[in-house]
C-alpha cells in the first residue's frame, strides 16, 4: 500500500478543498468535485454533506477508485469506508472550518455515515 508523504499530508492539511472523482467502469474518472477534507492522525477523510445522496459520494462509492486533486497534484486513491475516528473527525472540521452551519452540516446524522478514507494508490 502506498501512502501520503509528510509533505503531502501538511499541504493537504492546510488546504481548504480538495477536489475528487470516482472511477467509472470503463476506468475513466467521473467529473471533479470540490470537497472539505481534514487530516486526522495522518490520515485524509472526506465526507459528503449531502449525505448518501451526494451525486460525488455516490460516484466514488460505486467502485471505491478514483481520483483526487489539489495544488495541481492528482493522485489515484482508494475510497474506504470508515467510521472509527469519528469524533475526531468531527473535531478536526471544527478546527478546520469553524463553527459555522456549513461545518455543522459536514458533521451530522446525514454526512457522518459517509465518512471516507483516502487512500494513495
């Protein structure tokens, strides 16, 4: 398994968006999405504020593959799945964001199920 670098990580960490994209079946990536991400323990989450109805998470989750950008960097990546850092998780977009309604959105009943770790490929 690859993984992120600590330079990688920093930037990441202190960008504000990200963009991502599933892999369609063919194996070509679905358009770009820009999302708010956060590093927690050196690991890169995202999360769909819509809920399981975001058009982005619904692409990404159909074969876990895809893609992400920021900084003119992309990256293939695996989407997984994951739901044990949770409060930490929660924590670091208030940190990140603040403690606005768009930050209470990404940290709800609706978008904490879609929690996701982004994993380099």
């Amino acid at each position: 398994m690859t993984t992120w670098t600590p330079d990688e990580l920093r930037t990441l960490d202190r960008i504000d968006e990200i963009r991502v994209a599933g892999r369609r079946q063919d194996g070509s990536l679905r358009t770009l999405t820009i999302v708010w991400h956060v590093v927690v323990d050196g690991r890169l989450y995202v999360r769909s504020v819509r809920g399981a109805e975001g058009g982005w998470y619904k692409g990404v989750v159909r074969h876990h593959e895809g893609a992400i950008s920021w900084d003119g960097e992309t990256r293939d990546v695996t989407f997984v799945p994951d739901d044990t850092a949770d409060d930490e998780i929660d924590a670091a977009y208030f940190t990140k964001y603040g403690n606005g309604s768009s930050t209470r959105a990404i940290t709800n009943a609706t978008a904490k199920p879609t929690t996701l770790r982004v994993e380099p490929r």
